[in-house]
C-alpha cells in the first residue's frame, strides 16, 4: 500500500461524503461509459503497452467447473515465472482492471484526480512484488459486465474490482484465494420504510442490478415478485434501466426515482450510502461471498504469485498492510472488521 499524502485518507474521505449527488452522479457515469476498456493516466502511465497473450497452457486450469464444490480454493503461493508473469516483467507495467467510481473500492478522488481505494492498494501491492514498484501499473477502467472479457480478450493481466469467486466464473477465468468477505444486501431510500430487504417487501419494486453481477443471479433464482429485467435484456436494444453495466449506474438511478431498489454487494452498498446520505442498506446481508483477484483462465503462475502477495498482504495482525488499507478506506462503512478472510488452498 503506498503512503498518503496529508489530507488524504479518511479525514478527506468525510469531506466527501455526499460527493456527487444526483448530478454529479450522472456525470460520472456518463464518464465511465466513455472511458470503457482505456487506461486511466496515473503518475504518467498513460500508454497501454504490449498486449498479454496466452498467459499459461490451456490444460493447466485452475479447478475443473464439473467438480467445483469450493470455489474459494486457490493454487498454493509460488513465485515461478511462467508465461503470464514472465510477460508483465517484459513489459514493465502491471495491467489492472479496475473500477474508478466504487466509492473506497477504486475511485477516482475527484481532489486530486487519483485513482484510490481498497482495491487500489493491492493492485499496487501485486505490481511491487513482481516489478519491484508499486507505481509500475497501467489502469484500465472496466464496467462490471466486462471484467470475464477484458481477462479472456488479453486486456489485463489482473481484474481486482470487487469481483466474487465462483464456480461459474471459474469456467471462464482463475482466482487467487479470497481477499475480502462481502454479502448481498438491499440499498434503497431512507425515507422507504415499505422496503425492509431482500425479501417480500419488493414485491412489484423496481430493482436495479449490474449485468453480469452476482445480485443479478440471485433475483433470477428469487426475485420476490419485483421488477428487476429490462424488456430487452440480452440485446442491442437493452433499455440499461434496471440491469446496468456499473453498478454506480444503480445509485444513479436510485436518486433519480427511476427505481425503488438496488441489490449488490454490501461492501458496495456501504460506500454508496457513504456518498449520498439519503439511501441506507436495508435487512440483513443474505449470501455470504468472497472477492479474489481475477486473471485469464489457466494463468497459473500468476495465480500462485498473486496468493504469494496476499500472504505477505494478511502478515502481521493488526499492523498487516490489509489491515492498514482496511482502516484507511471501509472501518468507517463496514467497522467490526478485524482481520482478513484466511486463505483457502487445493489440495
């Protein structure tokens, strides 16, 4: 985790409380939709560099999606430089996924114009390890429904961007172990005491999710009667009102009144009711799930080296740079934390 500058951190994260409101907000979505797929300039890293291609056999998977009962089981840490790793040392540049508006997730502070966040901080964790400096990054800004394609089409070498480990995700790329615990939850007006979470209370609500996300699976499976699929979800025509593609789209849509409720990760939830004091999360959070950082299907010796730094991230209790990073961005909005999930290794 890089060091902050004073007037950073969490003092300044107060005064930004209500960044944005219902403007601002749809500003900065119209601003995500522009910058899809393109790096974001940090500290002078705005150039894409050589592209990654084929990082590890296909044959080497990283758990067969027939046989997944453990999703959160990762490669043991190792430090071999195959393809994958082999590739980002050539280049110089560690290429991240990210996201620039998941308020202490990765954001981009709009004080300084840098990108910071949890997220953030182990992305820079990852790029030390392996160059040596944790500014050797070059970012590129993903919305949520592109995170499996920016990994399979050689966009990035690494998605980390609140992404929950799953067998079904695990059919198209590979996870490190865990490295935060989150649950779905309900997000809605503060001043709509009809909703109380997720359960019959949406019946015939308006629900907003993003495409592709885990909330949008689980109203598949139990949607209580809501409202949550757009007429034309699935093709060129999709109308993006209640399945968007960031999930700061929901917020947006949420302050606007064009939908009564969002469902996401609470983790999320918790930094969007820090920006607009007028939303609250509601009932209790009802999966329990687990972020990894994401890499393409297969990349092995990058998986092994990214559980490798999150070893060393988890090290040393209270004074572990999780910890730290931690304190710095999500105490305020998720408190009660007091350690990292532990690491869950195949045998």
């Amino acid at each position: 985790m890089t060091a902050k500058n004073p007037g950073t951190g969490r003092g300044r994260l107060r005064r930004l409380r209500g960044w944005g409101g219902v403007t601002a907000m749809a500003a900065a979505c119209a601003v995500t939709a522009s910058l899809t797929l393109l790096p974001l300039s940090h500290q002078g890293d705005d150039v894409f560099g050589p592209q990654v291609t084929g990082p590890g056999a296909a044959h080497a998977l990283q758990a067969r999606a027939d046989t997944c009962t453990d999703p959160e089981a990762s490669l043991r840490p190792g430090e071999v430089d195959g393809d994958a790793v082999r590739k980002i040392k050539e280049r110089g540049k560690l290429i991240a996924g990210v996201d620039q508006n998941s308020f202490q997730w990765g954001f981009r502070n709009p004080e300084s114009g840098d990108l910071e966040g949890f997220d953030i901080d182990l992305v820079r964790a990852i790029a030390k390890d392996i160059l040596g400096d944790g500014g050797k990054v070059i970012f590129r800004a993903i919305p949520t429904n592109q995170r499996i394609a920016a990994l399979e089409n050689d966009k990035v070498d690494v998605v980390v961007r609140t992404m929950t480990i799953n067998c079904a995700r695990l059919k198209q790329v590979s996870f490190s172990t865990a490295y935060f615990q989150a649950g779905q939850q309900v997000l809605a007006a503060k001043e709509d005491h009809s909703i109380t979470g997720f359960n019959s209370t949406l019946a015939g609500k308006r629900v907003c999710t993003a495409e592709g996300s885990t909330a949008y699976e689980a109203l598949e499976k139990e949607s209580f009667g809501s409202v949550f699929k757009d007429e034309h979800d699935g093709t060129a025509a999709d109308e993006d009102r209640l399945t968007v593609p960031n999930q700061l789209d929901c917020l947006v849509r949420l302050q606007l009144g064009e939908v009564d409720a969002v469902v996401t990760d609470n983790a999320l939830a918790a930094g969007q009711a820090a920006q607009d004091p007028a939303v609250e999360l509601k009932g209790d959070p009802f999966t329990t799930e687990y972020y990894g950082v994401a890499t393409k299907r297969g990349a092995n010796d990058l998986v092994a080296r990214v559980n490798k730094v999150l070893v060393d991230y988890r090290a040393g209790g209270a004074d572990s740079l999780w910890m730290k990073s931690y304190r710095e961005w999500l105490e305020d909005g998720l408190p009660g934390i007091g350690a990292p999930p532990a690491p869950k290794y195949r045998d």
